[in-house]
C-alpha cells in the first residue's frame, strides 16, 4: 500500500513537472475559487485553461485551485475573470449574477455574504439582507442610477476640462472619475458591461490616475486618447439615457488621429482646445 501511495505521489509530480515543461516563463499561484462538485471542476478549469499559456487545476474539496501561467502572455487576474464569466466566484473577481443563476443546482454554492436588496413580500418596503445570495428568497432591485453613469459622467468633465485646457480641472475631475471607478459594484453590472469592464478596468483605473497625477494638460491629453478607447469600448454596451458622439480628429496623436466621446453632437476638440476647437467629425451615434 505504501508503495502504491508513493507512485501515485510521484505520477502526480512528473504530471505537474510536465505542465510547467509546457508553459514557458511559468509562474505558480494558489487562489480559492468557490464551487461544489465535479461538474464545477470541469467547467473552472475548462474556462481557466489555455494552451501551452495557463493551467488550472481545482480541488473541489478544499476549493483551492492551483493557477500555473505564462507570466509574459498573461497574469492571475486574466485567468480568474474568464473563470468568472463562466458562472464561478473567486476571492477577487465576482461571476454576474444571471450566469450563476443558470448554473445546475448542484453547482449553485453558497455565494459570499454582501449586502442585497430585497422586496418582501406582501410589503413593499425594502430592507437590507446581509445574508448570503439566495436566489430563491430575494428578488434584486434594479438601482435607478445605472451602476456606470457616474463613471461616465465624471469622464465627461475631464473631456470639457480638456476642451478648455485646464489642467487643474481634469486634474481634480480624473480623481473623481477614479474614485467612480473603485466605487462600481462588479457583480451588479449586466453580462455584457461585466465582461467589458474586467476587460477594461484596469486600463481606466491607470490612465485616470496618471491625469489625476499631473496638471500638465498635454500629459493628460496623452491618457486622455486611451481612456478614452476603453470607455468607448464600455459605452458600447450600457444603456444611457441620451446618445452620446463618438468623434475624431486626425491631427491628434502626431497626425495617427484619436477619439473621444461627447454627449454633444457639435464637435468640441479635447486634444488642441481653442487652437482647433472644432476640428474632428462625428463618427458614430451610440444609442
């Protein structure tokens, strides 16, 4: 028996040694992903593999799974969002809340306690739960304020900053725009604006620091063009209220040309100010 429990020890070595082989530049993390039973280790792994550049391995007992990536072709956070987005929580990324509630019952887990709104019933009165998630207990209420309009509205007044060339303004408006950011409850967003913003987040979270950081407008500006990439990218998939211009001026960025959005139709160039205010066209109406 004793030697049987050795080559197994040593089968299971040889199989984690020959992974790493695979993968190169590999790094190794463990992280606890929250699941049941073997259809969940299927489905996690299945999402969190990537051949010869990540490599899942879960423990359905102990709910640990053990990540081994290629840290120059991806990192954790990759890895645990595409978990995520199969319907699975970790300690850092949330699944949105209809794909977990089309899990199979047997792999629907006990989600993490957090704060959820509820409609009892025969009143109408709504109270604070602070119970884990039961799906079958608690009906969730849409927020009036749509979880991305402060997101959005604060990278609007960076962009009339811009317009006027105040670097003060953008500066103390991207502080508010990133405290917006930090501030989005990830598990309440849709499905398609929660796979766009785990996308996304980061780079928001980057560029609004670096403009927050400094009051040089033409530095600004430089973040400015990303920013507003992946916020186009994000406005693509969230219902506003008003449409909103995607425009462009192809003078910015050393002639290649850059974008950004407005809630304005009329052109109000955020790259040169009053050296070229109108300069750029509209070149999509996002509705």
């Amino acid at each position: 028996m004793k030697s049987i429990k050795i080559l197994m020890a040593i089968t299971l070595l040889l199989s984690f040694t020959a992974c790493n082989a695979q993968i190169k530049n590999a790094k190794t993390e463990s992280v606890k992903i929250f699941g049941n039973c073997g259809m969940c280790e299927t489905t996690i792994e299945k999402a969190g593999n990537k051949k010869r550049v990540a490599k899942v391995d879960w423990n359905k007992d102990t709910k640990m799974a053990t990540i081994t990536y290629d840290a120059t072709q991806t990192n954790k956070d990759e890895i645990l969002k595409r978990i995520a987005l199969s319907g699975y929580d970790s300690e850092k990324f949330l699944a949105p809340n209809d794909v977990y509630a089309k899990l199979p019952e047997c792999c629907q887990y006990e989600r993490k306690a957090q704060t959820v709104a509820k409609v009892e019933t025969p009143k109408t009165e709504i109270k604070e739960d602070h119970s884990a998630y039961n799906h079958s207990a608690t009906t969730e209420v849409k927020q009036d304020i749509p979880q991305l309009k402060a997101v959005f509205d604060n990278y609007f007044a960076v962009k009339d900053a811009l317009v006027k060339t105040d670097g003060n303004t953008a500066s103390t408006k991207a502080k508010e725009l990133l405290t917006a950011i930090n501030a989005v409850t990830m598990e309440k967003l849709a499905t398609e604006e929660h796979t766009v913003w785990m996308k996304v987040m980061k780079d928001l979270a980057f560029d609004a620091e670096h403009i927050a950081d400094t009051k040089d407008a033409s530095h600004q500006r430089d973040h400015f063009m990303s920013l507003s990439k992946n916020m186009y990218e994000l406005i693509k998939v969230s219902k506003t209220e008003t449409p909103t211009y995607y425009q462009f001026c192809p003078m910015a960025n050393d002639g290649k040309g850059a974008n950004w959005l407005s809630k304005e139709q009329a052109v109000k160039n955020p790259y040169y100010g009053n050296q070229m205010l109108t300069c750029g066209k509209v070149v999509e109406t996002i509705k």
